[in-house]
C-alpha cells in the first residue's frame, strides 16, 4: 500500500522562488524553516545582492 501526502503544510523558498512541502525531520521548527535546502540556505546572500544591485541601477 502507497502512502499518500495529501494535506501537508507548503511555503514558497525565497532563492529558487520553489514550493515545497513539510518533512518530518522540520516537525520541531517547522515555522523557522526558510529554505527548501541547504544549497539554497547556502545562496541567500546571492539572490539578495542581485536584488540590490538591480534596485540601485534602477533608483539612478
């Protein structure tokens, strides 16, 4: 018999701009979790000077 994952909790990850779902090794710190990976957790910094860089250009 298939186990099916019907109702589980969902966010968006702000790197990848991915969906992803609730796992069980996030059950304790479900609302802390950002990311839907470690190499996207590891990239942050990346997206967010992109960001930056664009919004500057913009402004000038």
């Amino acid at each position: 018999m298939t186990h099916k994952k019907i109702n589980l909790a969902e966010k968006q990850c702000p790197v990848c701009e991915k969906p992803f779902s609730w796992r069980k090794k996030w059950q304790r710190c479900w609302d802390e979790v950002k990311y839907c990976s470690e190499r996207c957790r590891r990239n942050r910094n990346i997206v967010v000077n992109v960001d930056n860089v664009d919004n500057q250009t913009r402004k000038s």
